[in-house]
C-alpha cells in the first residue's frame, strides 16, 4: 500500500503527464493511474475533481465538454502551454528524487525481509 502523502503529492505530476499524452477525461485519468501503478493508487472522483479544477484555475488545464454516442457528456481536460512547462517542471523535481533514492537504494532495489 502507498502512503497517503505520497499519493498526494504524486497526482499533480500524474495528472499532467496523462495530460501531456492526450485530453481526457476524469474517470479515464483514474483508471490510466490505477493501470499504470498496478492498482496501488487509487484515486475517487472526490480526490481528483478538486485538483483538476485548481489546476484549471491555475491555467495549467482546460477544459470542454464532449458529447459521447449512448452515454452523458464528458468534460474533457487538456495542457495548456504553462501546463506543458508546469509538467516539465514536475518531471525534473521527481527524477532528482528518483536519482538520489537511486543512490542509496542501487538502480534494482529489492525488498529487505522484514
């Protein structure tokens, strides 16, 4: 299990990254998190609705609505050009954490028996 800080401060940069590749959706982010932590990370629409928006109001989203054939409308988010840079910014603070942890724990740690 993931603590909940670090959940927490891993979903600005899981948000923008999902972003970078292509506008989504809220529930389509989830799912795209829970994949690609295996199912340690999971967020509820209650965790991520808050941060999209304040991403969005911090101009580093947008967002639309979209019709979608045989269900509701889906409101759509996508980079703008400060988000873009924003999710550069989060990319080069995480890989300097990654290379120290690297330092201390080799580049295949394996779990210590406890």
């Amino acid at each position: 299990m993931i603590s909940k800080a670090l959940v927490a401060a891993s979903i600005k940069p899981f948000i923008l990254s999902i972003l970078a590749e292509g506008e989504s959706y809220g529930y389509e982010i989830i799912q795209r998190v829970h994949g690609l932590t295996g199912g340690a990370v999971r967020w509820t629409t209650g965790t991520l609705y808050p941060v999209l928006h304040s991403l969005e109001n911090d101009g580093l989203l947008e967002s639309f609505w979209q019709e979608v054939e045989n269900a509701p409308r889906r409101k759509y988010y996508r980079l703008t050009k400060k988000g873009y840079r924003a999710m550069e910014a989060e990319k080069q603070q995480w890989l300097h954490i990654h290379e120290a942890l690297v330092k201390l724990w080799g580049p295949s740690p394996a779990l210590s028996p406890v």
